[in-house]
C-alpha cells in the first residue's frame, strides 16, 4: 500500500528526472538556462528520493509500534 509520503516521493523524484532530462535538452541547444534547469531537477530529485526514504522510516516505525501495542495487549490478558 502506497502512502501519501511514498506518491509524493515518486511523483517528485519523477518530475525531477524529467527536469533534469529538459536541461540536458536545452545544454545540447547551448541555451543559457540549462543551468538552472540542472539545477532544479537535481534538487526536486533530491527532495523526492528523500521523501521515498522518509515514507519506508514511517512505515517500518508504524509497524513496531502496532507490533508493540498487539504484544501489550497480549500480556495484559494474561494477567
């Protein structure tokens, strides 16, 4: 099941491929902008391959707690 941090985290690494890809395109054409096109999609695939990370944190730490919350459960009715 994909969260909102994991859709988020493809979409933007996505768009920073692409972005990147946009500003090999305009370096080939000798534009003066391919730069901070560059630029901007190696930070926007930055930001995304960080949320991707964050997203797998969330949901290995949500786990362990469900899994730590079913084992209480289990020693409480056993007292």
């Amino acid at each position: 099941m994909m969260n909102k941090y994991l859709k988020r985290g493809i979409l933007i690494t996505v768009l920073g491929i692409l972005i990147g890809m946009l500003g090999m395109y305009l370096k080939r054409l000798e534009n003066d902008f391919y730069g901070i096109i560059l630029t901007l999609g190696v930070v926007l695939f930055g930001v995304g391959f960080v949320t991707i990370v964050y997203s797998l944190i969330r949901k290995i730490e949500r786990q362990s707690i469900l899994e730590s919350r079913e084992e209480e459960q289990r020693t409480s009715k056993n007292k």
